[in-house]
C-alpha cells in the first residue's frame, strides 16, 4: 500500500569535516563565540555559545571564503545549520 503523502528529498552537495574557531554575529549585532565542524558550498553546520532561532541571520567569516551572511536553517541545543545567503 502507498502512502498518498509525497516524500521528497532535496540532494545537498557533498560536505567537508572541519574544526575551527569562529565568531558569529547574530541579527541583533551580538558577538557569539562558535565552531565550525562540517562546511560545504552552499553552508555550514555549527556550535554556538548561544541557541539561535531557527531562520535567524548571522554573520561570520570563514577561513578560505571570506565574510558571509547565513540563514539558520535547523537547529538543536547549541548546535545549527545554516544555509549561506547570496547577497
């Protein structure tokens, strides 16, 4: 039997193990300290020293890219995704 919902996967690039330090600034202008742990084109998968709402904007700058602005698109306790914004 099949289900009448429709399950739909979006295929993601392939993503980078890392582990740096960063300083995030969030939508309100606050600095948080943070880490990067996983990076690919299109985002990054973080820490935080604060838990950030989901769809807040932060700003960070990422060793080999430069300043970005990133949507944050999931999150639990400390730890987010973020998609990186075209400005």
């Amino acid at each position: 039997m099949q289900s009448s919902a429709a399950i739909s996967y979006i295929p993601r690039g392939p993503r980078w193990a890392c582990d740096f330090e960063v300083v995030f600034t969030d939508d309100r202008g606050q600095d948080l300290a943070g880490r990067v742990v996983n990076i690919s084109e299109d985002g990054f998968m973080a820490e935080s020293a604060a838990r950030l709402p989901l769809y807040s904007v932060v700003s960070v700058t990422l060793p080999g890219r430069g300043p970005v602005r990133a949507e944050v698109r999931w999150a639990v306790d400390w730890r987010f995704g973020a998609t990186i914004l075209d400005d």
